[in-house]
C-alpha cells in the first residue's frame, strides 16, 4: 500500500489540529479549578468565637434572619443595602462579565472587610479566623451558581485568602472530613426558623408598603416599622412566640394615621429575584424613588418565591410520572413514590399559605392575597413554556397577564440587572406580545447598569404620567358612580373610624385604592 493510499485517522488529525489551533491562540493551558482554602470549614467547636455575616434581602429580612440565628446560638452579623462603593469594589476584585448582583453582593462582603481592618484597625488574620460569610447556594442558569466562586477570587484579591464563604444549603446535615459536627446545623428549627423570620419580614414590608404612601405624618410608617422590627428582632432571639409580638406590632402600626382619598397610581415591581427585592443603589432605591413621586409600590414578597419554588417541583414531579421509562436523572423518581412526593410538597404550600395568612391578618395586613401559582402557569403557558427555568422562568409574563386582565395595578416594572438572560433576553422578548394584546397596559422594562439612575428615573417618570391619569380618571368614575362629589366624599371617611384605619382595605373592583374606598362609601 503506497503512502497517498494510507488510510487517516480522522481523530488523530482533528486533535492534531485542536492541539496546534490552541498553542496558536494562547490556549494550551490547564483548566482553571477554583482553589478552596482548607480552612474554610466552619465546625461546631468555632460557633462561639465566629461571627457570620449575612445580607442579600431587605433590611427588614435580613435583621429578622439575624436575630432567629442568633436565638439558635449563632453570633450574627447583618450588613448594610449594598450601595455605589461596593459596586465599585465589586467591579475591582471581581472577574469581568459579571451582572450587578454579583458585583453589589460580592463587594459589599469586600467592603465591610476592608472597613474592619484599615477603620477598625482589626488585623487581617482574626478576620479570616473569626468571621465567615453565610449565603444561599444553589445551580443556575445564569450566574447565580458562580457567586460563591467570585465571593472567594475577590476575597483573595483584596488581601483575605481564606475568608470563610459558607453555602448552608451544602453544608448543613453532614460530617466533614476531622469528623467532627459542622457549624451550621441544617435542622427542623434552623429551616423553620428561616421561614418564620422571611414572612415575618414579608408581613412586615408588605404593611409598610401600604401605609406609606398615605401616611398624615411623614415619617410615621418608617418609625413604626422601625419600632414593630426591633420588637420582632428581640422575640426571634430569644426563640419566643411571634404571634403575640405581631399583635404588639399591629399596635404600633395602627398608631399610623392615613388618608386615601388621594388617587395614587399603583405601580407593581417585578423582575429578577435580587434587582426586585433589594431596597439599595442596586435597583436606584426603586421604591423610594416611585413613593417620592406620589405611587403606591405593589412589592412581590420571597414567600412568592417560596410558593414558586413548590409548583416548581410539583409540575416536574408530575412530568416525570408520565415517563415510560424510570426516571434515573439526579433529582428524578426512581427509588421514591412520586404520589408522597405530590401529596408532601401540597402540605408544604399549605403551612407556608397557612403561615403567611396567620401573619398578615395578626399584624393588620388584610385582605392581601398571594398569587395562584397554577393561574399565573396557566395564564403564562401560551406564551412562556412553563418548562423553561431560569430567573423567575414563565412567572414576569404569568403576572404582567393578571395584572392586567384582574385590573391590579395601573403599572408593572420589571427590574433586572444588565443583559440578564432569562428576563431581558426571554421574558422582556415575551413581553411585547402581550403588549401587543393589552395596549391599554402600561409595562417598563428597565436594566440597571449602577450607572443610569438618572436615565431609569426619567423613563419612570414618563410612564407614571399615564399611571397617574389612569387613577385620577378612575377616582372620578368611582364618585359619579356612588353619587359623590369629592368634598362629600373626604367628609365621609374623615368622619369613619372604619375607612380612617391604617388596616381597613377597601373591596377590589378597580386597580387604585382610592377609587375603591369611594364605591364601599357610596
């Protein structure tokens, strides 16, 4: 057989050429593996002289998961709404590429190192050995599974090689390699105690939310949420009964004197979970920002997420019953009985509706309802496949719907970080279709760069111009309908104990509540 007739290895020539095409570009080099120190082990025998940082929510969240850890025997930390100089730190010590949340999250923990040791003169060494960040782990679709990675490369480059990073949902319930029991035991008063302490913080923002905006007294609402906080605070540390701390809080909260015979636009904020929680520079201080310009903000609470995060399993549970063949995947049905599965995560909805509603109507938040996870699926199937995940998956689109089509709001804003993927690149997409059937919707999709509050701002503006015409229009249709004029009706509920209550929601029939305190008068 001649030379030119030899048959080619086909695989060799291929990996010839990959081999010769990466020493060409500078890519002959080995794989990246992310370096763990090895002290970063956080064992029980460290829990009294190790302090935990935590953040990531709202402040009244994050005070409230604070105080439950530390009636568990934990010293805990909260730190403060990540602001414009942890962006920066953000951006100095972590890697290129990455969305706000990453760049706010990961320098606010590099902030307040950095503050500790060159202001409090604490040295590098005690920090490392007697602090530790605690946060949620977890696989994403974007970036959200690569934090724990950039909290530990910008650690070490601003000179903290060895900061503990602790992922709770890893570490909890297991032995490590000395044997001995870990730090942060992930039990049955751990995992209940972090949802007590997150629809507490829900009930809590939810009420402010309401009040705020048609508080007599600036700053009335603030110093009771301030006050109703600090007592919620004191009952989770000493692991005490929270009910009866809310009816102490629903106190302090009916002292709040309110008039809503002002027509004010309500504006529903939804988004990617971090952009639409946060109450810091990472979303402008949206809500502030909406309250200054005379709105009602519409907040979506993480017990939505919690409720999401059900249906989330109980839809593939139920997909995964019609396969023909045993479903061996990591989180498939083989070896369990999918019917307990179901019947477990429907108990889980109930106790944490069951929670939620014990909470709010004990507080004062009446009337509130959270959202039908299977309506908003259902509404947001024709558009958004429901087996498509990532961010809050078909939920922007399933909302936006029954915002509109159950009169809600006047208008919806969907926040979310710079060329976040699955809601500027998918739902934002999604989007101008159903705007396409609802014209009369008012919906602002809105990126934030940490550099354009003032372009975000102005285009709220312009949007709430016709929000606020809209609840204007609909406090003068309410009035004429009920046969009042407008003096008549401030006189009415001046003069009604009921309607000048801080917890008294009118019935629903339009979206402003103004409008809808004017039907129940007349």
């Amino acid at each position: 057989m001649t030379l030119e007739n030899a048959p080619i290895d086909i695989d060799a020539e291929l990996a010839k050429f990959a081999a010769d095409e990466a020493r060409r570009l500078g890519l002959d080099r080995e794989q990246y593996v992310e370096r763990v120190h090895s002290n970063n082990e956080f064992m029980a025998s460290d829990r009294p002289n190790t302090t935990l940082f935590v953040s990531g929510l709202t402040l009244a969240h994050d005070s409230l998961v604070c105080a439950m850890l530390a009636g568990l025997g934990y010293n805990v930390r909260p730190l403060d709404a990540p602001d414009q100089t942890a962006l920066t730190l953000g951006k100095e010590f972590g890697n290129r590429g990455q969305c706000n949340p990453t760049y706010y999250t990961v320098g606010n923990l590099v902030k307040q190192l950095v503050h500790m040791r060159d202001v409090e003169a604490i040295p590098t060494e005690r920090i490392i050995k007697d602090y530790l960040f605690l946060t949620a782990g977890a696989c994403g679709p974007c970036r959200f599974g690569m934090y724990v990675t950039e909290y530990r490369k910008a650690l070490r480059d601003a000179g903290f090689d060895g900061f503990r990073v602790v992922l709770f949902q890893q570490q909890g319930g297991v032995k490590q390699a000395t044997g001995e029991e870990v730090g942060l035991t992930i039990n049955q008063d751990f995992i209940f105690g972090i949802a007590r302490a997150l629809v507490a913080g829900d009930v809590l923002n939810l009420l402010g939310y309401r009040l705020r905006p048609y508080e007599i007294v600036e700053g009335s609402t603030d110093k009771a949420i301030t006050e109703s906080r600090e007592l919620l605070e004191a009952t989770f540390r000493r692991r005490g009964a929270i009910v009866p701390a809310l009816v102490k809080a629903r106190r302090i909260m009916g002292r709040v004197e309110v008039d809503r015979t002002k027509p004010k636009p309500l504006v529903s904020v939804i988004g990617e979970f971090w952009a639409m929680t946060t109450e810091g520079d990472g979303n402008y201080q949206l809500f502030r920002f909406l309250e200054s310009e005379g709105a009602e903000v519409d907040i979506q609470g993480v017990t939505n997420w919690l409720l999401f995060m059900v249906w989330e399993n109980r839809h593939d549970t139920r997909k995964r019953m019609e396969l023909r063949e045993d479903d061996t995947a990591k989180k498939g049905l083989a070896g369990t009985n999918p019917t307990k599965k179901l019947w477990l995560l429907e108990a889980a909805e109930i106790a944490v509706r069951g929670m939620f509603q014990l909470y709010a109507n004990t507080i004062g938040l009446h009337g509130y309802e959270l959202p039908d996870m299977e309506k908003i699926a259902a509404l947001a199937k024709d558009h958004y496949d429901n087996a498509v995940r990532g961010g809050e998956a078909h939920m922007e689109v399933g909302k936006l719907l029954h915002f509109v089509e159950d009169r809600v709001n006047h208008m919806t804003i969907s926040v979310k970080p710079f060329g976040c993927m699955p809601s500027s690149g998918v739902s934002d997409g999604v989007q101008a279709a159903i705007m396409g059937q609802h014209p009369e919707a008012i919906f602002l999709p809105i990126e934030t760069t940490g550099d354009g509050r003032v372009n975000v701002q102005s285009r709220v503006q312009m949007m709430l111009f016709r929000a606020r015409q809209n609840a204007k229009n609909e406090l003068e249709e309410a009035l004429k309908h009920s046969g009042l004029d407008e003096a008549t009706f401030k006189k009415r509920v001046a003069g009604s104990r009921r309607w000048r209550s801080a917890f008294v929601r009118p019935p629903h029939k339009m979206a402003g509540v103004a409008a809808n305190l004017a039907y129940a008068v007349g």
